[in-house]
C-alpha cells in the first residue's frame, strides 16, 4: 500500500460490494443512474468500437451505460477492489455483456496501461478516495489517445448556503444510519460523507485537472450541485 493511500478503502469496499447497487440506488433517489448516462454522453461515443477505460468501476455501472449508448465498445474495467469485481463478473455475464468487457484488477495510482490506447478515460465516484487524485489523472492521460476524453463524476456538496445545510443534515445523519443498517458497515457510511466534504472546490479540482495534461477542463453540477461532472481532453 503506497503512503498516498487511505489502508481502510480497499477493504472498506470489499465489504460493501453486495449492497452497493441497492443502496447507491436508494440514497440518492435513483439519480445515480441519470448522472452516469449524462458522464458517458460527454464522452460523445459515436464512433465504432471505441475503447474505454472505466478505472474504480465497481459494479460496472458506468460499463453497462457505455453500452447502453454505443454496444460496438469494449470496457476496460478496473477496480482495486477485488469483491466488487467478482460482484462485476456476475453483473455483466447476467446481462451477457461479458465479451465487450476486460475486468481488471487494477490500483489507479499504478496503472498497467500502456501509452496512448483508449479513446475515452472515466472515473465515477471513485477520484475523492485516492488521496494523490494528480497521480491518477497523470496515469488517466497517459493511456488516452490524442483528442481522448476524460469524464470525471464526483459527490460533491451544494455552494447554496440553505442547500447545504438540509444536504448535510441528511448525508451526516441520515444517509450514515441507512447505509449502515444495511450494510452492517457504519465506517464506510460515515466515511462517504467526509470524504465528499473534504473533496477539492470544483474549481480546484479543474486546476488539477490542467496540473496532469488536460486540456478544455470544464464542470458541470447536476442536482443542485450533489454532483458534478468534470471533463477534459488529451
Ligand atoms: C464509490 S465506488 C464507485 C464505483 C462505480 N464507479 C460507480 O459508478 O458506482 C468507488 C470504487 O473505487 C474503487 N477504488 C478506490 N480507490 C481506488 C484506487 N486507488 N484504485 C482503483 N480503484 C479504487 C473502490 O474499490 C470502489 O469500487
């Protein structure tokens, strides 16, 4: 484990794994769903068998919505996390989608990926866990073909002072009782909500974004600012 890395995160999303979909789902009203088809289509994935790379993928949500749009890609998913794999193998055989996938055991700060090979990069929720977020980035460029995207989906919290009051009511004392009585794993559901708080302003995060190569870096917030896309192009 790399000192740049929290030693709890891996383990914290092993144990996890079987409720994520349910409670990801749950938690945040089914908008999850909506903020990853508006992350993908940033992408603009029209042409034929593009290659994408989707690093911290999970439960291969953000897979199976690339698909969604354009089912000539081929997904290379990659997580850290070895149960959310397993929980994506199974995921993405029941959907028989398992031929345009590569499920990779991967950490985002040491990628295997050779130079200049995907036409599109994605991390979704996944950024605010790795504490050298630049590193990261710099690996995510690295791997991207010229003119490639990157879409970066984030929690983040509301600038609207009312806004943010009512979402932190509900995501430091809400959202950790449910996560926790489903999952049996109160830490991981008292840690999501720090983490999202301490994560970068969307403008300093853009800086990032233009520290590790991207170019054109812009944000966009969906639902009053719970979440916020951010992307970019090589
Ligand atoms: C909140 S989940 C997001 C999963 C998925 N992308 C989604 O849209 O639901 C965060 C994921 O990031 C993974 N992760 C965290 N840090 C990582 C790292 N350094 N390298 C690879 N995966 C990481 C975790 O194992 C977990 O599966």
């Amino acid at each position: 484990m790399n000192k740049n890395e929290r030693p709890f995160i891996k383990s914290m999303f092993d144990t996890i794994a079987p409720w994520y979909d349910f409670l990801n789902r749950f938690l945040s009203l089914r908008q999850d769903v909506s903020w990853r088809r508006k992350a993908v289509k940033s992408l603009g994935l029209d042409e034929k068998n593009p290659k994408i790379l989707d690093m911290a993928c999970g439960t291969c949500d953000i897979g199976l919505e690339i698909l969604r749009q354009n089912n000539s890609a081929h997904i290379t998913a990659a997580d850290f996390s070895w149960e959310m794999l397993k929980f994506s193998k199974k995921k993405i055989s029941i959907k028989n989608k398992s031929k345009n996938f590569s499920l990779i055991s991967s950490n985002a700060l040491f990628s295997p990926f050779k130079n200049e090979i995907f036409d599109g990069v994605t991390i979704a929720f996944g950024i605010r866990n790795i504490v050298n977020r630049q590193k990261a980035l710099e690996n995510f460029y690295f791997s991207l073909k010229k003119g490639g995207k990157i879409a970066v989906l984030e929690l983040t919290t509301p600038e609207n002072r009312f806004l943010k009051s009512l979402y932190l009511l509900y995501f430091l004392k809400i959202l950790p009782f449910i996560g926790g009585l489903f999952s049996k794993n109160y830490h991981a559901y008292s840690y999501l909500p720090e983490s999202v708080i301490n994560f970068p302003s969307s403008r300093d995060f853009l800086k990032i974004m233009k520290n590790a190569g991207f170019k054109n870096v812009k944000y966009k917030n969906f639902t009053f600012g719970i979440c916020t896309l951010f992307t970019g192009e090589k």
